[in-house]
C-alpha cells in the first residue's frame, strides 16, 4: 500500500488539492508538521530505512519558484508540483540533493505555480520551452493527483510554447484523450531490461515504456527517448546494442520517425554509496573504481577512457538501428 504514512503542512489543507488528498487517503495516519524541508524524525534515520521511507507522502505549499536556465531539450527548468519520487533508481541524482529524504514531496498551490508559467511563456518573444518534470516523476505523481490533465489543458489552452517532462512509469492513459495541442514534449527514459530489473527499482518495464511512449506519439504528442543514466555494468556493450535492438523493433513507425535522442552518462557520488550499501547490501554495483573519476565534490563519472569509447559505441549502434531520430545532445 502507498502512502503507508503522510507528513503534511497545516497551510496545504488551505488549497483544494490538499482537501482532495485528505479526503482520499483518510484511512492512512495523517502527522502535521512544520516546514516540508525538514522533517528531523526522517533525516534522523538511519540509511538502511530508506526503501520504507520512500512509502512516506509529503503534502506541502511550495515555497521556492525561480527558474533556471537550461540548454538542452528546454530552455528553463521550473520547480513544479512534486520533488523526490517512490522509487528506488539506484543513481538517482535527487539522492544528491536531498540525501535519505529524496522520498515524494507534493506541492498544492498548483494554480500558483501554474499562473507564473503561463505569465513567463507568455511574455517571452519566442516559444519557450519548459522542463517541469526535473524533480520528480509527473506520470507517478499523477497516480495520486490527477495533476498532468489539468497542467497540460490548461497550459495548452492559455499559453503559448511548451512543456515537457520525462518519466520511467507507464501510467500515460488519463493523458492520451487530452486538448494538449501539440504543446507537450513526452520524454521516455530507457534502459537495458537487466538494468531497469536491477537498478531501476520500483519502474515500469522496457515494454511497458516502449508501449506507453508509442500510444503517446499515437495521441499527437511530442515526443523524445532518453536513453539515461547510461550505467557501464560488466558486459553493457551487449546489454546496450540489445536494448537499441528493441527499440528499432519495436518503437512505432511514428515515434522512429518525429522523435528525437537524448543520452546521458551516470553520475553517482559519496552519499549514493553510502545509502546503497546499507539500505541495498545484495544490489547489483553500479560504482566501479577503476573506471571512475571524481567530478565536483563528493561526486564521480566516468573517466574518458572509458566514456569516449562509450560515446563512439552508442552513436554507431544508433545511427546503425535508429538512424532517423535525431540525437540532440551526448554528456
């Protein structure tokens, strides 16, 4: 069952949502606190009751909204309705940024967060296009708010531009029948099956992915692939050319044809390998010395030697397979 518990700000039964919440999950224990950002009965835990707090809801009013530049498939990424997510990704960078407490926060002063965006968008010059999903998981969250219809309608009958987010979960059916306009850009995350079985804890399999990314495509939206993290496990060569494999098999005519690339290398750090290795002691390592270096503090990727002859081998194998999908960017 999830939530097992929730920890809630008084200020968010003030917002509708927050009512909705209340009322919908009555049954579980309700624990009021004061500032979603600390909770010390939860960074007090130990590292190996990670996997049970990632069944905690936070229910919150979001407080922080500045946008940050972006060069890459957005031009801003903006804090949005959810940060932290319920599943157990190995790699997550929001471990990086919030420790032990990288469980799902929601945020329900949604029309707040949703009259600035379409303020910003508005006003640009241009189409501007807007990550919304950086720090969570909007295909998960909306399992529990419902909040991706109401976003995409409103943003798409009120704005000009677009928004995007990427997802690992293949719950997509309440956003297929949509008025979104053409206005949304639906990302894909994507690994080998042994990695999603393996590291990606708590996601939807490659299939289901593949199958939701397609019907995604099928409603008319935008869509994109994210092969991420690359994560160089023994023997990723054959895991990596069979994962290409499937998706030219198996992605639609239609996505092979409008959609684009993204790749990204895994980043993991000090505080993952302290976590994992309490909270996972019999998971699959993901961290290997010999073919790592330090990146900033506390941080590591993968040495050049290995990531250049990496970068050669993926660009082969998808210009091979997937040739017509543009790849816009490799880090």
């Amino acid at each position: 069952m999830f939530p097992t518990k929730i920890f809630f700000e008084a200020a968010a039964l003030e917002y509708e949502l927050g009512r909705r919440l209340q009322q919908r999950y009555r049954d579980v224990p309700w624990i009021e606190i004061e500032n979603h950002n600390r909770i010390e009965e939860l960074t007090s835990r130990p590292n190996q009751d990670f996997p049970r707090m990632k069944n905690y809801l936070i229910i919150g009013v979001r407080k922080t909204h500045k946008y940050v530049q972006n060069y890459k498939v957005s031009d801003y990424l903006v804090p949005f309705t959810s940060s932290g997510c319920s599943a157990m990704c190995l790699y997550c960078y929001l471990v990086c940024n919030y420790n032990k407490c990288s469980y799902l926060r929601l945020f329900v002063n949604r029309e707040h967060m949703m009259k600035k965006l379409i303020k910003c968008a508005e006003s640009a010059g241009r189409d501007l296009t807007f990550e919304i999903g950086s720090n969570s998981d909007l295909v998960l969250e909306n399992t529990i708010t419902d909040n991706l219809p109401w976003v995409i309608e409103r943003f798409a009958t009120a704005s000009r531009g677009f928004i995007t987010f990427p997802t690992k979960f293949d719950m997509v059916e309440p956003l297929l029948d949509l008025d979104h306009r053409g206005r949304v850009i639906f990302r894909m995350s994507v690994n080998p099956d042994f990695i999603i079985r393996r590291v990606e804890l708590g996601t939807s399999s490659l299939a289901q992915r593949i199958d939701a990314l397609n019907r995604m495509a099928e409603a008319g939206y935008k869509v994109g692939l994210l092969i991420a993290p690359v994560v160089l496990v023994e023997d990723w060569q054959n895991l990596y050319q069979e994962l290409i494999e499937e998706l030219a098999d198996k992605l639609s005519d239609r996505v092979q044809r409008e959609g684009f690339i993204e790749v990204i290398f895994m980043t993991y750090s000090y505080v993952h390998n302290a976590i994992n290795s309490d909270a996972f002691p019999n998971a699959t390592p993901i961290y290997r010395k010999e073919m790592m270096t330090g990146r900033g503090r506390g941080k590591y990727c993968y040495r050049n030697t290995v990531r250049e002859p990496a970068e050669s081998f993926l660009r082969e194998e998808l210009a091979h397979k997937l040739g017509g999908m543009d790849i816009r960017y490799m880090v």
